[in-house]
C-alpha cells in the first residue's frame, strides 16, 4: 500500500474514533445495540426513512430484516424515534428522528 493511502487510512481511523466517542456520549444513556445505534444515526442524517429504506442501504446489506426491524423496535421504545403511516400505501410506516430526545 503506498504511503498517501496508509496516511489517509490512518486519519480515518482517527476520525472513526472520535465519531464513536460522540455516538457514545450522545446514545449512551439509552444503552442501545450497536445496529440500533447505526440505524438511529442513519434515521437522522435522512430524515425520514422505513425499514425497506434502511434495508436498501449498503450499509445495512450485511444485516437481516429481522434484525433492522428488532432494531427500530428498540429505538421506538427508547422514544427516540417516531412512526407515521404513509398517506397513500398505509403498510408504509416512515421513521423519524424525535425532536430533542
């Protein structure tokens, strides 16, 4: 690997680090998994999202449908998000991030 390409491998692994002392600070007293973690985080940088959305990301390729949708479950009963029924298709159910939570 030439140098340039292990110096920015290396500032990513730094910032990576302080990204996760933030999550930490931020969700730690929700004591979340770490998918509901990633998938709260990935809820708030769209904005509005379902779980087709989340499983859709490559991101999330690697887990189940059962597991992001254990996951959201999670962060509704940790009343960091909410759900809204679609207005035309009511089996979509779109999840937002909470306000202030």
């Amino acid at each position: 690997m030439r140098r340039q390409a292990l110096e920015n491998v290396a500032q990513v692994w730094r910032k990576k680090q302080l990204l996760k002392i933030e999550i930490e600070n931020a969700l730690g007293k929700y004591n979340l998994s770490r998918t509901a973690q990633d998938i709260f985080i990935y809820i708030a940088a769209t904005s509005k999202t379902n779980i087709s959305g989340i499983r859709q990301n490559t991101y999330f390729s690697n887990r189940s449908f059962s597991t992001v949708k254990r996951a959201v479950l999670e962060l509704k009963q940790s009343g960091l998000i909410d759900t809204t029924q679609d207005v035309v298709d009511k089996r979509i159910a779109w999840l937002t991030p909470v306000e202030g939570a």
